[in-house]
C-alpha cells in the first residue's frame, strides 16, 4: 500500500499529467529467465484502475503508468474536503498487487539506500492565469508562519509512513508539502512602474509548503542549506529550516528609462 500526499487544485489550474512510477525486483534475482509478471494499480475500487505486464530479463526494472484519469477522478471525489483551500493536500493511497515473484522497492521494513528508485507520483499542473496581490499575500503568509510554528519541532522528526499515519495540523488537514506556486509580481507595487514601462509585471513564481526535511541527495543542496539545516534541527530558534529556491530563471524584455533619460528596451 502506498500513501501519496497530492495538493489541492486551486481555481483555474488543471492537472495535465499524472505519471506514477515504481522499482520492482525479483525476490529470486538469480532465477529470472524471460518472465512476465503483471502488476495492477487500484484506488478506491475492487477492480484495478492500471495494469501492466513486466516481461524482462533483468533483476530489477523501472516502470510507469499513465494515471492522468485516475488523479482526476480523485480531485473530483476530494474536492468537498479541501473546500477550496488551496494549502489543503489530501491523501492518495494507491493499492499495488504483484505475482509472486515480485516487489516494489524497497522491500517491506527495508531502508531505502537509493531515492531514485522510491516509488514516485509525478503531476504536472498548468499554471494560473491570474495577479497574486502581494499585499493580499501577507496576511495569508502571516497566518501560515503561525501554522507553521505550531508543528516546528514535529516536522523535525523522521516520520516513518510504516508505523504512523500521516501527520496533520490542528486544524485537521493534511500538510502541504512544498510546490511551486504562481507568485504574479506587479511592478507598480514595489514603485517600479517610475521608470519601467512595459510590461505592467510578471510571473515570479514562490515555493509554498513544508520543503522535504531532511534533506535528500536528489534535491542538489548547497552547503548553506545544509549547514542552515543543521543549525536548525539543533537549535530551532536560532535558524529557519532552508526552502526551495530557483535553479533555472527565464529572461523576459522590458520598456524602460534608463539613468540618461532615454527610453530603452532590452
């Protein structure tokens, strides 16, 4: 049984892919001979929502489905829970059944050595079209620094999804885990519409969430991080748990006056 954490659409966005991914290996590795396996993906219903047949010759095998539909139903079914909440994440519990011969990495009570093979839910979300106020935003951010406080010291702690369920806030719902977030920056709310003249602003982006602690390997940290991450998991007070920050920025062209006067674009 696996446990998937999935955000709640907010209005306007739209899920247009959904891909699960799983690590099998032969429980027998040294008698695998050209077999066909099946495995069978349910949620929420006796009859499998995916299937697929494995046929390899190879002790250990990465697979994929397309559950694009079946993550849709599931916002559709929980959207009454979230009620809108666009820092609600609700839980996806994704049955999986094997042949014999098989399981999914890691093993039951096993340690996982190796993040790329843990069993994966990718969702790729369009973005919203529309002006995140800053100033609309402080107040929500005040509120969520508060939440946030309250469970500090809890998130500290390893949470092992095999002996306790999921953790929640006090109010109930499931925490966020962090994801990007549409964050629209006017320039006329930080005094830059004096000398910018075109465009009116543009798309920022900010990460909102509980960021993943502590921190894996696959994630790329910086020693700052990974210092700062120490720092705070001894002393919490002194120093805030590291977020995610951009990797990759995009340039976009401005109408502008530049120090002499002149109306330049660049």
């Amino acid at each position: 049984l696996l446990t998937f954490d999935v955000p709640a659409m907010v209005p306007g966005e739209t899920l247009h892919s959904a891909q699960l991914r799983l690590t099998l290996t032969y429980l027998q590795p040294d008698a695998v001979e050209d077999v066909t396996s099946d495995v069978r993906v349910y949620w929420d219903s006796p009859e499998p929502s995916l299937s697929q047949q494995v046929r390899d010759q190879t002790p250990e095998k990465r697979i994929s489905f397309n559950c694009t539909d079946v993550i849709n139903r599931f916002h559709r079914h929980q959207s009454s829970q979230s009620a809108g909440d666009a820092k609600a994440t609700l839980q996806l519990l994704v049955g999986v059944t094997l042949t014999p011969d098989l399981e999914v990495y890691p093993q039951v009570g096993g340690m996982a050595e190796d993040h790329d093979k843990l069993p994966l839910l990718l969702l790729l979300y369009s973005p919203v079209h529309e002006n995140t106020s800053i100033a609309e935003g402080t107040v929500t951010r005040n509120k969520r620094d508060l939440v946030a406080e309250e469970y500090e010291e809890d998130t500290n702690k390893l949470w092992s999804g095999a002996l306790s369920p999921p953790p929640r806030n006090r109010g109930g719902r499931f925490r966020t885990f962090c994801r990007r977030r549409p964050l629209y920056v006017e320039f006329s709310e930080i005094n830059y519409d004096t000398w910018i003249v075109a465009p009116n602003g543009y798309q920022a982006y900010q990460c909102v969430g509980r960021c993943m602690y502590p921190l894996s390997d696959h994630l790329s940290p910086t020693k700052h991080a990974i210092i700062q991450t120490l720092l705070h998991s001894l002393h919490p007070a002194k120093a805030q748990r590291p977020c995610c920050v951009p990797t990759r920025l995009d340039s976009i062209s401005i109408l502008y006056v530049d120090s002499q006067g002149i109306l330049t674009y660049r």
